[in-house]
C-alpha cells in the first residue's frame, strides 16, 4: 500500500518511513498536495556473474524449449507461473 505524506512529515519522521518501506511499503512525498517523490525498497545489484548466469540459465530453458517443441505464448507461461502462485 502506498502511504502519501508531506515533506515536512516525511522530513520529521524518515526513519519511521525507511522502516516502512524496508517491510515492503512505498511512500509518496507530497509538495503542496502533488508528488515530487517516491520510496521503494531498494534492489540489490546484479554482479557481473550473476548477469551471466542469469543468461546462461535463459539460454538453456530456451535450449530445451526446443528441444521439446513446446509453442507456448509468453501470455500462457505467465499465467502458469501465476496460477502456480494461488
């Protein structure tokens, strides 16, 4: 859920919205009732291994897709994995 404040309430309780946000909430900092900014938790970098073996893996899955002549959309492997989630 996102939490709209002020800049001097965001100004007055940041460690307060820093924790928030770290739970997995986002804060929109206001100016005169219009927003100028946003918190969301911070991702971690990718290292450059970690880029490649993220690669390689797609290139694999790739690899045995078509081995396995499977023809599935990128609409229906989506909703499979969402499906997987309920």
């Amino acid at each position: 859920m996102t939490k709209h404040v002020g800049m001097f309430e965001a100004k007055t309780n940041l460690s307060a919205l820093v924790e928030e946000v770290e739970k997995g909430g986002s804060v929109v900092i206001t100016r005169h009732g219009k927003p100028v900014a946003k918190l969301v938790r911070a991702t971690p970098e990718l290292t450059p291994e970690e880029i490649v073996q993220r690669r390689d893996a797609i290139a694999a899955l790739r690899k045995l897709a078509r081995e396995l002549d499977i023809k599935a959309t990128h609409e229906e492997i989506k909703s499979w994995i969402n499906e997987g989630r309920h």
